[in-house]
C-alpha cells in the first residue's frame, strides 16, 4: 500500500471557478511554478500557505489531497 500527500490544483481551481492565472496572481506565483506543483504533485508548506492566504482558506490544511493505493 502507499499513500500520497499533494494539493490538486485542478480541485482547487474547478472548485473555485478559477483559472491558473487567476491563481497565479492571486498568490503571487508564476504559473509555471503552480504548474509543476499540479504535475509533480510536490509543494513546501510556504507555497501552500500562500496558496491558502490567497484563497481566504483559514486552514492550509483543507486544500490537501490524500491517494491510498493497495497495490
């Protein structure tokens, strides 16, 4: 079994009604960086707080993904 921790970009703007500029400028990161963090599914807890300040999210937290895979 394995379990992967990541923030799905893609939730979070289809949530939002979003795109990834719009993102971007919110937070104040280049959409390439916001990219990389959809594709490798890899982030530093000061990007997802920024991403969390951004979007009015009290709870960095709430925009985590968790995947179990029994394999």
């Amino acid at each position: 079994m394995s379990v992967e921790i990541y923030v799905d970009i893609e939730k979070i703007l289809k949530s939002r009604g979003m795109t990834m500029t719009q993102l971007a400028d919110r937070t104040g990161l280049h959409k390439q960086a916001l990219s990389r963090i959809k594709v490798e599914r890899a982030i530093t807890f000061k990007t997802l707080n920024r991403i969390a300040n951004a979007l009015g999210e009290e709870d960095p937290m709430s925009l985590i993904s968790v995947e179990v895979r029994v394999k």
